[in-house]
C-alpha cells in the first residue's frame, strides 16, 4: 500500500503541472523531482501516523478514509514547511491542485481495489464450493438438470447449486462420446469407476428417476465402490417436466438428496389403496399397542392423517410415548383427539379397563419384545409379553366387540430358531384360533414382514454408529441374508391388511429378492465414502444365540392367495386343534411366570411344533445354498 500511495503522490504531482489557462504556476523538473521527493517522504510518514496502514484494504470503512485524507493533508503541509525552510520557496496553488489529487487517488485505489478483490474472492470462494459432479444418466432428467444448474445462477436472488457437471454416464452407445448442454458422455456404467478417477469426480448424481429397481440397484453398487458421496433424483416424473424448469416456479436441483439404503433394495416402494384405509380409519377410535416403538410411532402418525375419532395409544415406555405425543400434538394440536397411556399389556385388569373406557373399534397390536439374543437370555419374558400380551389384548377384544384385531407379526416366526421367533409363532396361533370360532364379530388378522430399515435394535443404526465411530462394523456370518422393507411401507402394509381383512389371514409382503447382510454393511461404509476393510474394517463375531441365516415368509404348509395388490399376498388360515392348544397354552404361560426357563422353552417347543434348534436349520440352508451356487 506504501508503494501504491507514493506513485499516487508522483502522478497527483505531475498532473497538478501540467500547463492549465486557470492555473498559471508551473515547476521545473529538478524542482519538481526535489518537492515530489519530500511530498513522499511527508505523506506516507504522516499516513503512518494517522492509522492508514495499521487494517488491511479490505476491511476499510469511511473512518479509514478520513484517517487517509487528514494524512495526506497533513503530509503536504509539513512537505511545505521543510521546502520553505530548505529553499525559501513554496508552492502553495501547486500543493493544493496536488494534495486534492492525491486525497482522491489514495481513497478512490483502496475503494475500487477492495470492491474488486472481494469480488474475485467471492467467485473464487463459489467455484471452490462447486464440486466436479457425475451424472448418471445423459436422458430428459440429467438434461434438465444441467439446464437448471446453469440456469441458477442467473436468476435473480437464486443462490448458486454446489454442483460443476464434468462428466455423464449413460449406457445408450448412441450418446457416448456426445454432449450434452456442454456436457461430455464420458461411458457406460461399467466405466464409472474409470472415469471418476481420469475426471477427479468428488460427487456422483444418480440423475435416472425411472430407472427399474434391479437395475438402481445394480448401478447405485457400482457407485458406492468409486468411495464418493452419491446423491441420486428420486421418482420425480409426476412433479415436473420440462416446462416447468426455467419458469422459476420449481427448482429441479431441490429434488436431489442424499442415497438412502432403500434405494439399494432390489425392488420398487410398495403402494397402497389410501382411499380403502381412509374409509377404514375415517371417524373410527383406533388403539395402538407399543405405540411409541419404531412400527407403533408410525402407525400412529399414519392413522392421524385418515381424520380418526380418537387415537387411544399404549406403551410401557414413557420416554418414546412423550415424543410421538409431542410430535402429534405440534402437527395436529387440538384437531387430533390423542390419548396417550401408559400401561402394560401383560396387565389384564388394566387393559381391561382402558378398553372399558375408550371402547376402541380397531386394535393394533404391535407392543412385544422383539430382540433375539435377549429373548434367548430371558424366555419366560418373551412369553409373558409377546404370548401373554397378545392374549389379554385378543381376548379383551373379542369381549369389548372390537371390529378388527391387528397383530403385528415377523418373517422369525416362521419355522423359528430362536424363542423370539417361537413367541411370535404361538401369537399368531392365538389370533388363528380365535378366527376360527366365529365367537363374535371381530375380525382378527396378523401381517407379517421381514426386519424394518432404521427400526430400534436393527442393523442399520448400529452399524451407523460404528462408522461414525471409527469402530469395525460387525457382521455375524458372511453369509447371513434378511429380508428388508421400510418402516412406511411396514406400516402401510398393516393399514392395507386391516381395510381389506375378513378374519384369519396372515398378510405376507412380497418384499424382493433378499438382502446379504455383509453386501449392506459394505454399501453403507461406501456411502459414507469410506472404503470397507481399508478405512473401515468389518469384523465377523459368528452368529448369537437363535439366529438364522436365513429368514422365510411363508411355512411350507402355508399356500398363497393374491390381493388386488399385487406385492400383498394371504397365508392359508391353519387349522388350530382348539382343545389341545388351549392346554399347551395354559402349561406355557405357567411355565413362564413361575419363571422357570427350562419348562418354558420345553413348553413352547410343544405348542409351536416347527420350533427347532438353529444349528439344524443352518445346516440345511447352508447346504441348499451351497446347491444353489454351485448350480448357478
């Protein structure tokens, strides 16, 4: 600045001489050099002092520009005073017409290059907040998607999208080697990898809302193994088209979020028929056991948008009963009627009384003990919650003339390992049995899935935990397989059940081809943009106590009916020998609250004949699939 400032004092000098009719005062050079020379000296000595230099340009305010100005006077008039005693000769309209423009050049530097450094490093600041992009998909969505990228930034008040397009994958051998809105088509999807290392890809758009799930799946794998973040656009088809992008009115670059482990399932979201389910719930009083659990929350947030009577919802936990409660009352406040009580469903007389007061019409029951390893520590626990609770809440709502009993159920009751699984069975016999003696009008239903992505104690939150801890991601078997859905889809699923059931069906979800559980743990390191095994180990603990390797839907003795919903279908209705059954289920719960472990499991073994040891079971899926590959 001291350099700027005193080739300003030199060009202010040599323009104040130049021969002006006004002003007739002119220098000689040698005097001129002489009095330029001191004029120097003085004003950056007296801008010095005055604080121009002490802040940087580009956090000068007016009160900078005023000290810039008194030192420049001030500089010139002691310039002045040494001439006049050296020489005996001063130029006063000279030091004036100098100091003036001087005063302006100094201010009007440090304004116009302040303004234009900050605006280079606001652009500089933006290009380095863009990160190089891959679009998968040179089709109508990645060219509208390009479009509004460019588009953005020219719209008034628009704030500019993170995202530099440098590169597009497509499998149509027509565009590779193509542009598209400048955009070159680098590749297949097989090239994916390739071209983002050869471009330094730092993000990867899955820009193919129509994509077919396999298919999603197969390329958003292929993506994770590049270690970038993906985001991806989802099924958007419906909410806009082309005439809509550059109108203002919808910002495309919106509609891009983050990849969800759903989007790696294998299969399409399910759907459901709302208008039955509205008709269902519409001004009917619903209760909702375990309500503040992962299925329970969301039936009830599900529920409350069908313009319910009343929701009566019961859970043992406080804690999870507060926060749905909470959440309900903020989004509905007095419109939704919401009870929320806390009680066990193991207590006859008190959920006697609760369905005494609040007559409910429709029951979902989804409060039970669910965690395997657990369950296999404490049985007598998994009988009286799961057996026991199921059978005060069916019996209580066969009694109170409750128009549908809903039971939620699981893919482990089916030939079951584990005692979790064999509790599970038993309750869904009890829900059977009372189907099948048409002792009032109340329907009774289970449905029946397999494990919920992000529901309590799944495997998900645990192995988000471990990576966001740096910890290894621990994987039972290499080999173990599950069946995965969505907590909505869950829910949706029960909600459909419920609307179309006459009584005694088990509702089972086409939920596509399984998921291997090694294969999830090392998608989800990837889309944390870690690499598995290398930044992020997977450890193999062997499998707990109970556990299958792989889960089923269906008994072999269950056949299969279709719904009008073609990914819904109903288990045949089993045939319970009620005299029998009542009798085992009188020695089970005995067993179980006189907290004897060994008469408890041997007790369940009895009423759930297809309850068998898990290294029996593992041993013949192991070998079918050994078949299976080797056929393959």
């Amino acid at each position: 600045m001291a350099l700027s400032d005193a080739f300003i004092v030199v060009i202010a000098g040599l323009l104040a001489n130049f021969p002006i009719p006004i002003y007739a005062e002119r220098i000689g050079r040698p005097e001129l050099f002489a009095f330029l020379s001191t004029c120097v000296v003085c004003c950056l000595a007296a801008l010095l002092l005055t604080g121009a230099y002490n802040k940087l340009w580009r956090y000068f305010s007016r009160n900078d520009y005023i000290s810039c100005i008194i030192g420049v006077v001030l500089g010139y008039a002691v310039a002045i005073c040494l001439y006049y005693i050296i020489t005996d000769v001063s130029y006063l309209r000279f030091s004036a017409l100098s100091c003036l423009l001087t005063a302006i050049g100094i201010c009007l530097f440090r304004f116009a290059f302040r303004d234009a450094f900050l605006t280079i490093a606001e652009v500089g600041r933006k290009e380095a907040e863009r990160k190089r992009t891959m679009i998968i998909g040179a089709g109508e969505a990645g060219k509208l998607l390009i479009t509004e990228i460019n588009r953005l930034p020219a719209v008034a008040g628009a704030e500019s999208p993170k995202i530099e397009p440098v590169c597009l994958i497509d499998d149509d051998r027509n565009k590779i080697g193509s542009t598209v809105c400048g955009v070159l088509v680098s590749g297949g999807t097989r090239d994916i990898v390739k071209v983002a290392k050869a471009e330094n890809v730092e993000q990867i758009i899955f820009a193919i809302p129509s994509c077919p799930p396999k298919d999603r799946k197969a390329i958003l794998s292929i993506c994770n193994k590049t270690g970038l973040p993906v985001k991806v656009l989802p099924f958007i088809g419906s909410l806009l088209d082309s005439s809509s992008v550059g109108d203002g009115s919808t910002s495309f670059v919106e509609q891009i979020r983050d990849i969800k482990f759903e989007d790696l399932l294998g299969r399409a979201p399910v759907t459901f028929d709302n208008k039955e389910v509205r008709s269902f719930i519409e001004g009917k009083v619903c209760m909702v056991t375990g309500g503040g659990g992962s299925i329970g929350s969301e039936l009830v947030r599900q529920i409350a948008k069908y313009d319910p009577k009343r929701i009566v919802l019961v859970d043992i936990y406080e804690n999870n009963a507060y926060e749905i409660q909470q959440e309900l009352l903020m989004e509905y406040g007095s419109a939704l009627d919401l009870v929320t009580l806390i009680a066990s469903v193991r207590d006859y007389n008190r959920m006697n009384q609760i369905f005494k007061k609040y007559t409910p019409d429709v029951v979902f029951h989804a409060a039970a003990h669910k965690h395997v390893p657990l369950m296999e520590n404490s049985p007598m626990e998994a009988i009286k919650n799961n057996v026991a609770g199921t059978f005060n809440v069916a019996f209580l709502s066969l009694f109170n003339k409750v128009k549908k009993f809903v039971m939620i159920s699981t893919d482990k009751a089916v030939n079951p390992t584990n005692v979790m699984g064999a509790s599970k069975r038993c309750c869904e016999m009890i829900v059977q049995y009372l189907a099948q003696h048409k002792m009032s009008n109340t329907e009774f239903v289970c449905t029946r899935f397999g494990n919920v992505l992000g529901s309590n104690g799944s495997v998900i939150p645990l192995f988000k935990r471990q990576i966001e801890q740096g910890k290894p991601v621990t994987v039972t078997h290499p080999d173990i397989i599950r069946y995965f859905m969505t907590i909505p889809e869950a829910v949706s699923l029960v909600l459909e059940a419920a609307s179309i059931a006459h009584g005694g069906e088990i509702f089972v979800l086409d939920m596509g081809e399984p998921v291997k559980i090694l294969t999830l743990a090392e998608n989800l390191i990837r889309m944390y943009g870690k690499e598995p095994y290398k930044d992020v180990q997977i450890k193999f603990t062997g499998l707990r106590p109970g556990e299958k390797l792989k889960e089923e839907l269906l008994m072999n003795e269950e056949g299969l009916q279709k719904t009008n919903n073609k990914l819904i279908f109903i288990g045949k209705q089993l045939e319970i020998d009620s005299s029998k059954f009542i009798q085992q289920l009188r020695k089970l719960r005995d067993a179980a609250f006189e907290n004897d472990e060994e008469a408890t499991v041997q007790a369940l073994r009895e009423i759930v004949p297809t309850f068998v040891k898990p290294e029996e079971y593992n041993k013949k899926a192991t070998a079918s699939m050994k078949a299976i590959q080797e056929t393959a």
